[in-house]
C-alpha cells in the first residue's frame, strides 16, 4: 500500500516532464513558421506604414483667469444679509475644469468647424459627424498646476497650430459673452438688481411726491424712525433673497442655511418691533391719525426703503466693477502653437515591433491548438467528441 502511495507523485512528475517536453517538441518542430512568419508580418507592417500619410502635434498652453480674493469681499460682513448675495452669485469650484467644458461646447467647436471649413477638409455631410472628428484630433486637459494645455492632430503642421491657437481665440470669444469670473458674476449680478432697484425708487419718489403734503407734518413723527424701519425692511428683504439662492446649492439642513433662516427670523422681530414705534409715534395725541400725514409717511417709508436698497446695491456693483477690472487680462498664454517641424505619427518601429509580437503569439496559439487536435484524433473518445462537435457546428450553420 505504501509502495503505491510512494509511486504515485513520481508518476505524476513523470506526466509534468513528458508535457513539457511535448510542448517543447511542438515549439522546436514548428521553430521556422515562429520565427519567419512574425518577421514576415513585420516587415510588412512597416513597408505599410511608410504609406500612411504623417501626422503632425501642434500644442498650445494657457492660464485661465485666476480666481482672486477681490476687495468687496473684505465688505461683504459688514452688509449682512446683503453680502450673502454676492455669495451666492459667485462661485466657481474649479475654474479650470470649467474652461475644458467651455471648449468641448458644441459652440466652441461649430466656430473652429466654419473658420477653418472642416466639413469639406473631413468630406462629411453631417456637422455633428465633424464635431466627432475635430474632437478625435483634438486633446485639451487641465493640469494640477491649472495650466490648460490643447493638442491638435492634422497632417498639415500649420494647419494643427493655427487649430490649437484658434482654441484659445475662440474661448475668449465665449467668454466675452459669459460671466465667468468671480467679479464677472457679481458685476452681472449686482447690475440687474441696481437697474430693478433704480426703478422702483423712481416710482417711489414720484409716489412721494404726489402726495401735496409738507414735511410740515412729520413734526410728531421723526423721519429718522421712518428711515430706520426703511433700512431695517430693506436688509429682510435681502435675506429672504439670500435664502431663496441658497436653496439651490445647500439643503435646509445644512448650517449656514440654518443660520441665515435664523438671521432672517432675527430681523423679522426686530422690523416689526420697530415698526410698532413708528406707528405709535405717528400717532396723534387725541388718539387719532390723520389720513393725509399717514399716507406721507407710508410713502415716505417706502422710498427710503427703496433709496437703501439702491445704495447698497449700487455699492457692490461699483466694487464689482472694480474688482473685474482688477482682473486684466482673461486668458494667459504660455506657449503659442506653431507649425512642428517632426511627425508625431505614424510610429513606424513601433508598428512593426507591436505586429511582429502580435503575430508570433497568434501563430504560437495556433500551434499548440492544432498540435492538441493532432493527439485527440489518436484517442478514440476524443476522435469521437470531435466528430461530434463538428456535426454540432454544421447544424448551427446550415450545413447538414
């Protein structure tokens, strides 16, 4: 029994060596065709590739506007509610990302296809076909370092530099026509809000001063009250402004808004507190209010309301402008493309290195596969398997 179980590793060791050796003899019988049929292939892939007409990489880089700390920032606390604005129409996470975006747009490229008739250069009847193939000879990719780099392929080298530098000529063509940047979207921002506000105090003051009364009767009523409860409605509406853009970027669960939602809570209290005041002390002794006076100061309040609207709106707006300003020059460029001089494709050595192994391990494979069909026709079972996979096959196509 031991003798048995001693013999039978052997035996099994003896089996390893014996495949080897087939596998060996297989190699060492079919040496020629493994050898000469990768050269073959080989050379012929690089006689085919002195046919392939050349390529040519012409590459431009950039730095995208840089986001910087702008002066209005250094007020924004100090306006409030007012400042959360600016927030909210501001900020952009990665600048650099966004200007690949930009010039992957469908926009971008359409521009690049007419100023330079792509679709006749492609022979494509389709602009979106166009766009698939620009973009296949195109590379355009944002470093850590945020420098924008944009590589075009084309076997014509000017061609390729004026398509890399027509890129960055078309971005700042776009972004002409976009707020971009930090200021660009508070300038923007702040803008719209000023001419909307500069409106409304119009109509107010023309409301004010249609009322025929004198300042005579605000004697009981100091209009710095009015002027306080003006102000103080003002920056309520503000932060209820802020708290309707900040829903889009944080939930209601989120601290800040928490925090603004209790800010606004805040000044709520205090404007009807103070509007009480002034109520009372517009009152008359007697009890009584008069109609006209009241609706002085009704309308008196609502043009201070819209005159502290306007001053703080026109405030960020100057400092918007200044900020972007501030900015100079949009885009950076480091490198100008021009026409290269090398071919960057076709890779001749390499194509003929890649095929060459290609083809030496195919034909390896189909060595050994057909040395394994050779052995299995000698055992019956295996004959017998094989007829029937062949049978199987020929019914699958119709051939039986």
């Amino acid at each position: 029994m031991s003798d048995n179980q001693g013999a039978t590793p052997m035996s099994a060791m003896d089996d390893d060596e014996i495949s080897l050796l087939d596998l060996l003899q297989v190699v060492a019988e079919n040496l020629r065709l493994l050898i000469l049929g990768p050269l073959l292939v080989g050379l012929t892939a690089l006689g085919v590739s002195f046919t392939i007409p050349p390529t040519f990489t012409a590459n431009t880089s950039f730095l995208p506007p840089q986001q910087q700390n702008s002066a209005a920032a250094s007020m924004l606390s100090s306006l409030g509610a007012l400042g959360g604005l600016a927030g909210a129409a501001a900020g952009i996470k990665n600048p650099a990302d966004q200007y690949v975006a930009f010039m992957k747009s469908n926009q971008l490229l359409d521009a690049l296809i007419d100023e330079f008739d792509l679709m006749s250069r492609y022979e494509v009847a389709y602009r979106s076909s166009v766009r698939a193939a620009l973009m296949g000879s195109s590379r355009i990719a944002s470093g850590k370092d945020g420098i924008i780099t944009v590589e075009v392929d084309d076997t014509d080298p000017q061609l390729a530099a004026d398509m890399a530098n027509a890129y960055v000529t078309q971005l700042e063509a776009l972004m002409s026509r976009l707020a971009v940047t930090e200021a660009q979207q508070r300038r923007q921002f702040f803008e719209l809000q000023l001419e909307t506000a500069k409106k409304k105090l119009i109509q107010a003051e023309i409301a004010l001063s249609q009322t025929g009364v004198s300042s005579d009767v605000l004697k009981s009523a100091p209009a710095t009250a009015i002027a306080g409860v003006a102000a103080l409605q003002a920056e309520v509406t503000a932060q209820e402004v802020r708290l309707v853009s900040m829903r889009g970027y944080l939930t209601e669960t989120a601290p800040e808004f928490k925090q603004a939602v209790t800010a606004l809570a805040s000044l709520r209290a205090q404007l009807a507190k103070q509007s009480e005041g002034a109520r009372s002390s517009t009152t008359r002794a007697d009890g009584s209010s008069g109609g006209a006076r009241d609706d002085y100061i009704t309308r008196y309040r609502e043009f201070k309301y819209q005159e502290t609207l306007f001053e703080l709106f026109a405030r960020q707006f100057e400092m918007a402008k200044l900020d972007e300003s501030r900015e100079g020059a949009t885009i950076q460029v480091i490198d100008t493309a021009t026409a290269p001089e090398l071919k960057s494709k076709p890779k001749k050595a390499l194509i003929a290195v890649l095929a060459t192994l290609a083809t030496g391990f195919l034909l390896l494979l189909w060595v050994f596969v057909r040395q394994a069909l050779k052995n299995a026709a000698q055992d019956t079972e295996s004959a017998q398997k094989l007829a029937s996979i062949r049978v199987a096959f020929r019914r699958a196509f119709g051939l039986s």
